[in-house]
C-alpha cells in the first residue's frame, strides 16, 4: 500500500520537483513527461492540500438556530429504510430511534426489502397507527410514493427525506415533504477525483464506476468530470464511465472492472461510486492482473470496505460519514417540524454533514477491525444536543 508515499510524493512536485515516479500510466521519466508534470504541479498542490484538509477530524460547522423541541415529546415517528439489507441505513434509523427516545419520542422501524411496494405498505401502517412523521431513511424516494405520502400529509403525518438528494431537488417545493437532510454526495465526488489526481501524481487514466438508476449517480459524475477538467486542463484524466444497476454491484462488479481494465490497459486509478463496490472492484483488478498497478477509492466509509484499506493492496481510500452524525441530521430535522418550528431550509448539504478521507494515514483510528462510526469526533453530538437544551 502506498497512500503516505503517493501523498509526499505529489506534494514534492507542487512545490518543484520535476520528476513522477512509475505508478501513472505513461510516466517514464521523460522530457516530455516531465513537462507535463510541471505544468499540473500547481493543480497538484491544490488537490493535495484539499485531499490533508479533508483527512482531519472533522468540525461541527452547522450553524441552524436553536430550538425548543420539548412539543415533540409523547410523539410517534415510522421509519422507512431504503432497504433493510444496507447496514448505513440500519445504523442510522438504529441511532435515530436511540436519540429520539431521549426526548420521549417512539420510534417504529418499517424493515424491507427496497420496493416501491413495501415502501407504500410502511406508509399506510403508519397512517393506520396514526403517527405522527414518517422519515424516509436513506431516500426511499418519494417521487415514487407521492400518492402514499399525499395521503400521509392529508393525515397529518410529517414527512422527513434524509440522505437521498443532492440539493436541489423538488420535492419539498412541491409538498411532497416537509423537509429535507441533504447529503454531500458532489463534494464527496470531487474529493474522489482530487485523491485518485494526488495518487497518480497528476498522470491520471480513471475508470468510474456507476449506478444510473441511483438518484445521486449522474450528478457525483459530472462533479467528477468538472474537477478532473479542473486540474487536468482537458477531459484526458477520464478513461471511462461505466454504469451497472445497483441491484447488481454485489454480482456484476468484478466482471465489469476486469472487462473495462482489459479493454483499456492506460487506466491506472477505479473509483466506485460507493463502496460496496470496492470488494468486488479489487478482485476485478487481481483478475485483469493489475495488482500493484491499479489502485481505488471510493465513498461511504462501510467497515468492510475501509477494513480492505488495513488489509489490502488496491484499495487505499474511502471517503467516511458517520452514521451516527446522519442521525442526528435527521433528528434535528424530524424535532423542528415536530415541534411547530420551521425546518432547516433549502440548501447544499444544509445541515452540514461532514465527509472525511480515510487511508493508510489514519484508518486505524476507526479501529481495528474498523467501525462504523469511528474516527470522526464528538463535536457534532455536544454541537446538536446544544441546539436542542432547550427542550430538556
């Protein structure tokens, strides 16, 4: 694994040096190469001192207003998974009900298997019980439920999206729901880019992995395109873009990476969109037998992903979120509307979720084996439980 050494590497070149070292596609040390790696080295620098910034413990930097959410107590809340069989969202709708217990809130948990069915079958128990708000954990996207959730609003029942949009998105400007938890899936995406860029040393060939029917997907790929014709001046830093369905990332990933990295031997850098593709992603790489000369990245912070990162040789990033921070979003949120307060308005990841980059550098500091909810501080906790003294 070779993450700290790719780091001072490109950090070495943004402040002079002319010379790459072998993991890029092409870098023989050339006059011509050579030149060019001069003329990156100021996106160098700049992608280096986002890729450190983003390796901290993160802040707590959500400013909303305070609240009194003690009108909430004695209320009942339904939680509707995106699908039980992902445990970021059983984590997060474990920790919400923890959390929402404290201020006298029940919390029921609809489990599923991730159809539009099931989902409109959690709303219509939820109306027959008569609950109060219904949180759609992990976007069980409403633009495919708005007859279900219209219902639920004629009863009543607050609708709370979590996790699913990249601002913007319609859905509360249409009353589909009464607010939203946006998540930082864009800037997730740049830093993706801005790591596989510092990795390579600026002589970057990278393979996207995709999921089109996934709401965020095209959206984290033009982000990655834009920051990639950013530090590379054009679009060359980008081999390909390949898209499987999400339903088949766990059977499909292996073949798809093999094929695409057999097809176009340049590519040097394979960046899954989200890490439940990493695993198979890796064993792609070890088929086309490009091991040592391929490398991955991804995004969502998952145990057995970041675990690779301790243990393997081709995944050496993945952006992190709390779980647990997810949580408390969402909390905030489901108290304001509670409550009679008006929620946290429209805005790019407006409730401030942090994102941080774990590699060889600090992965340890999720635990060994990692955790979910490892590495990223208390400051959010005494941040939020702040911003809601007022209710206890």
């Amino acid at each position: 694994m070779r993450t700290t050494g790719a780091m001072g590497a490109a950090v070495a070149l943004a402040v002079g040096a002319l010379a790459i070292g072998g993991a890029g596609c092409g870098s023989g040390g050339s006059s011509e190469t050579s030149a060019a790696a001069s003329d990156r080295a100021p996106a160098l620098a700049a992608a280096t001192k986002r890729v450190e910034a983003a390796k901290a413990e993160p802040r707590f930097t959500f400013d909303g207003p305070a609240f009194d959410p003690s009108a909430a107590r004695g209320k009942s809340v339904f939680t509707i998974p995106v699908t039980s069989n992902i445990p970021f969202a059983v984590e997060i709708g474990q920790r919400f009900r923890d959390k929402a217990r404290e201020f006298g809130i029940e919390v029921t948990d609809f489990p599923n298997q991730g159809t539009p069915n099931e989902w409109s079958r959690g709303i219509d128990q939820a109306i027959s019980e008569h609950a109060d708000a219904i949180v759609l954990n992990l976007g069980a996207r409403p633009e495919l439920l708005e007859p279900s959730l219209a219902r639920a609003r004629r009863a009543g029942i607050k609708i709370i999206d979590t996790h699913y949009y990249q601002y913007p998105n319609s859905a509360v400007r249409e009353g589909v729901v009464d607010a939203e938890v946006y998540a930082p899936f864009n800037a997730a995406a740049e830093l993706l880019a801005d790591y596989a860029f510092v990795s390579t040393e600026g002589d970057l060939r990278l393979l996207v992995m995709t999921a089109n029917d996934s709401k965020p997907s095209p959206g984290m790929v033009e982000a990655i395109r834009a920051r990639l014709r950013e530090l590379c001046g054009d679009d060359s830093c980008l081999a390909d873009v390949v898209s499987i369905p999400q339903a088949k990332w766990s059977t499909d990933m292996k073949a798809a990476v093999q094929s695409a990295l057999v097809k176009n031997p340049k590519i040097n850098y394979v960046v899954p969109l989200y890490d439940v593709g990493l695993i198979g992603g890796a064993a792609g790489v070890l088929a086309a037998g490009r091991s040592g000369k391929v490398k991955m990245a991804s995004f969502n912070g998952s145990p057995d992903a970041m675990k690779l990162i301790q243990t393997g040789d081709v995944a050496e990033m993945d952006i992190g979120e709390s779980a647990d921070w997810v949580a408390y979003a969402t909390l905030d949120q489901t108290l304001r509307v509670l409550s009679g307060n008006d929620p946290i308005p429209d805005g790019d990841n407006n409730e401030k979720i942090a994102l941080r980059i774990f590699d060889d550098s600090n992965i340890d500091e999720t635990g060994t084996p990692p955790q979910i909810d490892r590495g990223y501080g208390e400051a959010y906790r005494d941040g939020y439980d702040e911003i809601w003294s007022g209710g206890r």
